[in-house]
C-alpha cells in the first residue's frame, strides 16, 4: 500500500477474529427486524386489554372478577415481553457454556426468521423437530440463522429452504437444502443491511468452533459438537 507521500506501507491484514466480529456484527443487523417484531409482539396485545378493562370499571357496577382476569392478562404479557428482551441481550451478550437441547434450538432460530423469510418469498420447512442431544446455544443460535440468511441471500425467491438433522458420533450435523417453490415472489425490499457472504457464514463456524461445507448455495450442512451436560440450561 502507497500512502500520499510515496512511502510503502504493508498491508494491514484481517485477523480470523476480526472477520468474526465484522461478520457478527452484520448478522446482528440483518437480525434486528425479526428480534424488533420478538419484542413487540407480546406489548401490543397490553393496550388493547388495558382499554377493556378501562371501559369495565367506568361501568356503574364494574365487574371486578372481570377486571381482575384483565389485570391478571396483562401481568402475563408483561412477564413474557421481560423474558423477550432478557433473551434478546442473551443473542447480543452470548452466557458462556449456556447450552440447549438441539431440537429447541433449531426451532427457536426458525421461528425468530419465519415471518421476515415468508414475506421475502421462502418457505421454511423443519424436518429437525427429532434431533437429539444439546449443543451449545451461541453456537446453532449464530450459525444457523448466518446459514439460513446466506441461503434466503443466494437463491432467488420463491424457494423453500428444508432442515433435516442426524447425529455422527458426538456431532450434530444440519443439513440445509433450498430448491425452487411455487408461490408467492415476496413483497418485502431487500434486507435492511448487506447481504451475508460465504466467507462472513465461515468466520462465525469457526467463532464457534463448528464446521460448515456447502454445495453451492442449494445445499449447506453445519457440524454442531454435542455437548456433554445432561440437561439444557435455559
């Protein structure tokens, strides 16, 4: 590298764990969306319940056991939109050595990405729902959803994206097939932040220390280490 004064200067590399956090960091932001609709998902329905029960108690004999069911509704609201964002900072803040039961852990990284997905035009389709054993959860949270944004970013819409899981000794091993699907193009515009690149899903593996190959963008498969600990932490 030349600088404005003719002089040579080396070039600056990437660290491996530069590349991890560059790529951490766009994951993060193509994630935000779907975290933002997570929120407020269990807040909107509290406006809504505060306004009956107001209108109960301007009644000249308020029904108090219906008040009381109102109240009881939103205290419930409350506690799961606490426990949403709680989670959330847990997808910014990774609790080391947290691990969850592999089936749990596909289901929630496919239900954190199934609205945004559907609206872009692909059908997400588990076939994971009997994988067994745990693995870590900053590991299938980071590089699940980076694989399953890779591929939604390779294939054109309207494609379904199939996961399908088996064992191999002491590793889990994902597999992530996308092929063309008859339906709807999709109506949501191009993600909010750039697109994720093979060499961003590559630098998150190996953050994690998990391997990921592909063949093509059609065909992805992610090699998971079983934990050892008997019981998922939650």
């Amino acid at each position: 590298m030349t600088s404005r004064d003719g002089l040579k200067y080396p070039h600056k590399m990437t660290s491996p764990t530069q590349s991890a956090e560059s790529a951490r960091y766009a994951l993060l932001r193509r994630l935000a969306p779907s975290m933002r609709h997570h929120l407020v998902v269990n807040l909107q329905p509290i406006g809504m319940i505060y306004e009956v029960m107001e209108r109960r108690l301007r009644a000249d004999q308020p029904d108090l056991h219906e008040v009381h069911e109102s109240a009881q509704k939103i205290n419930g609201f409350a506690r799961a939109a606490l426990d949403a964002c709680l989670n959330v900072v847990t997808w910014i803040a990774p609790e080391e050595g947290t691990t969850v039961a592999a089936a749990d852990g596909v289901r929630e990284c496919m239900s954190l990405l199934a609205t945004s997905l559907t609206f872009r035009g692909f059908a997400l389709r588990n076939e994971a729902d009997d994988a067994q054993g745990e693995v870590r959860r900053s590991a299938i949270r980071t590089v699940l959803t980076a694989a399953l944004l890779y591929t939604s970013d390779e294939m054109p819409p309207p494609a379904e994206i199939v996961l399908s899981a088996q064992a191999d000794g002491r590793t889990l091993v994902l597999t992530l097939s996308a092929k063309p699907h008859a339906g709807e193009q999709g109506f949501m515009p191009e993600p909010p932040y750039r697109k994720l690149g093979w060499a961003d899903v590559q630098a998150l593996a190996a953050s994690e220390s998990v391997e990921v190959t592909r063949d093509g963008p059609q065909r992805m498969q992610v090699r998971l280490p079983l934990a050892a600990s008997a019981s998922a932490k939650t």
